[in-house]
C-alpha cells in the first residue's frame, strides 16, 4: 500500500526538551521530522502532536515549533498515545485510515502506539530516520519488531513522494525546489 496525502496524518510523538537531548542522533532526527513536517503542511496533512508528561520532560522543541504551530497537541502519560482519550478523539476527528509516526522513542512509545492504531485498523507506517531512541539498539529493535508486526517501516523521502504522487504539478516543483535536499 501506498501512502496517500488526503487519506494521511502525521503524528509527532514526545519530541520534548529534556527527552531529546538524550537521543542517539537528534539533531538528524529532528531535522527530518521536520523536514517531513513542512511537506506535510505544505500538502495539507493534518499532524498531531504528543507530550509525555510536559511537566516533567517539557514541551516539544523550538526546532519543532514552525511546523507544529498549527497541530493539535496532545498531553499524555500513557506509553501508548492511542490509550489516551483526547488522542483518541482527535484521531478519529481527522477521519483518515493512515498514520504516519515520527517521535521518540521508537522501542516505547512509537512502538506500543503503532502497535495499538493496527490493532484499531489504521495502516502505520514508522518512519524510520524520524523515530529514536536513547540507544541505537533498542531502535533497531524496535524497528525489526514492528516489521514482524506487519507494520510499514518507510523512509521520510517515502512518505514525502508517496504523498506528493506526481511529478509535473507546482507542488512537485515547489516542494522539490525549497526542501528536497540530499
């Protein structure tokens, strides 16, 4: 499957300051969250945004706060974002079947909230140079388990392409022009 920009929101889970500095490569992650971000305002992509706990871990990061000021943000204690009710309604609110997951960290809370929008019958897809965790390992293995859990591991050019669909159009050009960057 396909991914599909009208049928598409993006989540951005728990990027937060005192969470992200700990991060095994950060600043690249973040840089293609949000690069993915921009594309997804750019396309018209709903994107949804969760904390863990602001009062502990803080809010999202500056380097977030372009592409999310317009994206519902959504407190949450749950590992699972989906365990959270205003999540849960907000989703449902977009009346979209898929869910592109970006955030931190992959082995917790990426996973257990992809884990549970499957099981809700959403089509995941983790973008896996957007997620991260404090150490590689548990990234990568959580990636390999999502995979096992026929979730769709993409990349964040994937996600930028299967969205824009076609070559030709002003938004191709645009897009490819201002952020397209290798």
């Amino acid at each position: 499957m396909l991914l599909n920009a009208a049928e598409s929101v993006a989540i951005i889970v728990d990027v937060q300051e005192k969470l992200a500095p700990v991060v095994h490569q950060r600043d690249q992650l973040i840089a293609r969250m949000r690069w993915l971000g921009e594309i997804a305002n750019e396309l018209n992509v709903s994107i949804v945004v969760t904390e863990q706990y602001p009062k502990g871990l803080g809010i999202s990061v500056d380097d977030l706060s372009a592409v999310i000021e317009n994206a519902h943000v959504i407190e949450k204690t749950h590992f699972s974002a989906w365990q959270e009710p205003n999540f849960i309604e907000v989703i449902k609110q977009q009346e979209k079947r898929q869910v592109v997951l970006m955030g931190m960290e992959a082995h917790v809370c990426i996973l257990q909230t992809a884990v549970d929008l499957k099981q809700a019958g959403y089509e995941v897809f983790v973008v896996a140079d957007a997620v991260g965790s404090r150490r590689d390992s548990d990234k990568q293995t959580a990636l390999e388990r999502l995979r096992q859990l026929d979730i769709q591991i993409v990349t964040s050019e994937m996600v930028a392409y299967e969205w824009m669909h076609r070559s030709g159009t002003d938004t191709f050009r645009h897009i490819t022009k201002n952020w397209i960057r290798g």
